[in-house]
C-alpha cells in the first residue's frame, strides 16, 4: 500500500519496574544486538527493547529471541 510507512521492527519487554533489571544478554541474532531501555510504546511505559531486522522477521522460521534477562526480587 503506497500510504503505509514500515518503521524499525524492535523486540520488546515490558517490565512493571525496570529498576530490578540487574542483566541482560544482547538478543541472540546473527549479529548480537544489544537491547535498550524504554519500550518506545506510550502505552508500556517501563521495560526494554532490541531492534531487529526486517531480514530476520522474514526467516521462514520467523525470529528466535533468545536472551537472558536477570531481575531482582
């Protein structure tokens, strides 16, 4: 469609409180991508997020979001 804009595809993790995040890997792509705080989404106010590809959304497998994520508490 000639009137639809595609932006950044990103992976996101909303949190309740980001402040018990105590680590996190990079996204575990072909090329490690390191993730970001903020959601980007008004909605989500509190979380992290880790753009990606369009190439790696189109793999017939579709996206393998392999990460680790430390919280306290």
């Amino acid at each position: 469609r000639a009137n639809v804009t595609v932006g950044q595809p990103f992976l996101l993790v909303a949190l309740s409180d980001s402040r018990g995040i105590k680590r996190i890997s990079p996204l575990a792509t072909p090329q490690p991508v390191a993730f970001e705080p903020g959601t980007g989404v008004g909605s989500l106010r509190q979380g992290i997020h880790a753009p990606v590809t369009l190439a790696a959304l189109q793999q017939k497998e579709g996206l393998n979001a392999d990460f680790t994520l430390t919280l306290a508490g």
